[in-house]
C-alpha cells in the first residue's frame, strides 16, 4: 500500500521540487490543481483535464455535501470513480464558505450553521462533519475545517478567528481516519500579521499534520502584501511536508509565491477566464473577444500543443465567443489548464536545472512585452 508523503527532489533558493505520494498516485511539485468544485472541472471531461498535465484536482466540500451529497457520492463509489477521475484529489474543507456566504450562515465554537445556497435548507458543518463528508469523498488529501477572515479586517478579529481555527485544527486531527495513502493538511491562517502567522504555525506544527497550507490570502490584500505574508510565513513551517498557497493565482503570483518555497496551487482563474474569452498565454492574458482578433488566422500561441493552438485560429475562436458557443468556452479552458500546466513544468525544469532566477527573469521579460503585434486588417 502507499504511504502518504512528501519527497524534496531539489531546491533552488527557496524554490523547491518534490513528489507528493498518494493513495491514486504521486504529484509532481510545484503543482497547479484545476478547481472542480462541484465533481467536475467547468467545460472540461476528466480525459481533457488529464491531457493538460494535470496530476491532482480539487474538490468542494460545502458544494458536495449539499448536492448530490456525500453519502450518495460515497454509495456510488466514492469522488473518483463519480466523476471518473483516477488521480488524486484534494478537497477544500467548506471553511472558504464561512467567509464567502456571510449572510447565509451562523459561526460558534462547535462550528458553522449555513443556510443552503439552493434551497435555503440549514445545515452544521462542525470541524468534525467536514472531516467525515471529505472521507465519505474519498479525498486523498483532506483539508482541515477554519475560519478564514475577511480583508481587511482588525487585528483583534484576525486573532479571534485564527485562535478559532487552530482549536478547529485539533478538533480536524482528532476525526481524521489516518489510512495509507491519505493525508490531513493544516491551514496556518493570521491574516497579514507576522505574529500571528508565526503563532498559527507554530500551533499546527504541534498539532501535526501531513502537509501545511496557507490560507487567508488572495482575499483582496494585494499582491506586494501577499508575498510580504508568505516572506514571514513559509519560513515556519517544516520542510519535510509540502506547502500549499490557497485559492492562488494568477501566473505571477505563482511564480512569486514558488519563489518564496510555495509547493502547491489551487484557483478558479484559468477555468473561469475560459468562460469569459480570456486566454493566458506567456506574454499575459487575451480578450479574445477583441476586434483585432476577427480576422486573425494565427494560433493564440504557437508553441502551445492543447486543441485550441494546434486546430483553431484566433479568428475562430474569436468567433466562437462572439456568438456564445459552449466549443468557445470549451476550447479556451482547455488552452488555459494547458497553459498553467506548461508554466508548472517549466517552473519544475528551472528549479531542477538550478536556474530559477534567470527563469523568473524571462518570465517577467516575456510578460512585459505581451502579446504579439495585430495584423493589419
């Protein structure tokens, strides 16, 4: 059987590469997980997730628990064999929703009482509920149950919520059905507040888990103090378990945030972005939908291999999105999962190679002259 664990392949700097084991197989690191909050990733097939590069996806447990719900997911055979998805999964604790549906919920010590998005039905997500709706999932990693406050937000109510968390951290712990294969995440949490972070750390590592993330950022502070939080953070946390940036981000951000020793990445950007006629490509992000595009016979990028590059135009795709066809939005997700992916094995080359700084340079260099000139029309 296979051991849940993390192996440190290479450092350069703080940037790291490694191989998370897991119980439906290892994870390359650094590593970006597509959002499939609901049992599928938006306007893609498992098989197309799967071409992009993709190791590991994420699950929602808020959005599962209430439709279809976890005990049906469990019956039918569990998250992976539901949505025919071989590799492992991650799921998100529900703890997001505690912040993102302010009005629909109740938080106490023993955990959160929402009032369903759908149907308006009520529902308690204790930490220990959250743990049991992950391994109904069949998780391969789960994440522990947390408040995760607003920003901006006071000082007093960043300690009260990260003081909370870190008692709902013990709580996740003591639930958690240890089993080979399978692992349990803390989630450091501290807003933007150096001693606090260092706290939160230091709390979880006595509690001990399996790998440690960092949640409570990418909620509006910025990017200069994004990484100013991960500068003062990731330096407590061990580095013997794999590191794991919340709800993170846009290219530069994850580039900005491997820098500073982050392992793992999970955002709803590229998917979302596709759905909208924005593509991502090395010298930034594409409005599809532009006028300059209507006519243009070139590939979005030409040294891209997803479907979109090799057997579409812009000017198709431009069409495409023109007059909303769900091919464009297809397609265009489909580029972008590439796109992160290709960013996630150039990131794991460059590292490996010893030459993470001078890729960090050409990345920026290549994002500074953006796209490619318009054609003459």
């Amino acid at each position: 059987m296979t051991t849940f664990g993390f192996e440190l392949l290479g450092s350069d700097g703080q940037a790291r590469t490694g191989r998370v084991s897991t119980a439906h197989g290892a994870i390359q690191t650094p590593a970006f997980m597509p959002v499939g909050t609901a049992a599928t990733v938006k306007a893609m097939t498992s098989e197309s997730v799967k071409a992009t590069g993709a190791e590991i996806l994420l699950g929602n447990t808020y959005h599962l628990m209430l439709r279809p719900g976890a005990e049906r997911i469990a019956k039918l055979g569990g998250l992976h064999t539901f949505m025919n998805w071989d590799l492992p999964i991650l799921t998100d604790s529900g703890g997001y929703q505690v912040m993102s549906l302010t009005d629909l919920r109740k938080l106490d010590e023993e955990g959160v009482t929402f009032r369903s998005h759908i149907d308006g039905s009520y529902h308690k997500l204790t930490p220990e509920r959250s743990i049991e709706v992950q391994h109904l999932l069949d998780a391969d990693i789960t994440m522990c149950f947390d408040e995760c406050p607003p920003f901006p937000c006071e000082k007093d109510e960043v300690a009260r919520a990260t003081e909370l968390s870190m008692r709902w951290a013990k709580r996740s712990r003591d639930a958690f059905v240890d089993r080979p294969g399978y692992g349990l995440f803390g989630i450091c949490q501290g807003g933007v507040h150096e001693d606090l972070r260092e706290m939160s750390a230091k709390a979880l590592i006595d509690i001990g888990f399996d790998g440690y993330a960092v949640g409570g950022l990418a909620v509006g502070e910025g990017r200069e103090m994004m990484f100013a939080s991960l500068d003062v953070t990731t330096p407590h946390l061990p580095t013997d378990k794999p590191r794991y940036l919340m709800g993170v981000g846009k290219p530069e951000d994850i580039v900005g945030a491997v820098a500073r020793g982050i392992d793992m990445f999970d955002c709803v950007l590229p998917t979302r972005s596709g759905r909208t006629g924005q593509a991502w490509t090395p010298g930034g992000s594409i409005n599809i939908r532009n006028a300059r595009h209507a006519e243009d016979p070139r590939p979005l990028d030409a040294n891209c291999a997803c479907p979109a590059c090799t057997n579409h135009s812009r000017a198709y795709l431009h069409h495409l999105t023109k007059a909303d066809e769900i091919l464009g939005a297809m397609l265009l997700t489909w580029h972008n999962l590439h796109y992160y992916q290709d960013l996630m094995r150039a990131i794991r080359q460059a590292i490996g190679e010893g030459r993470f700084s001078q890729f960090q340079a050409d990345f920026a260099a290549t994002r500074e002259r953006g796209d490619i000139e318009a054609l003459s029309i």
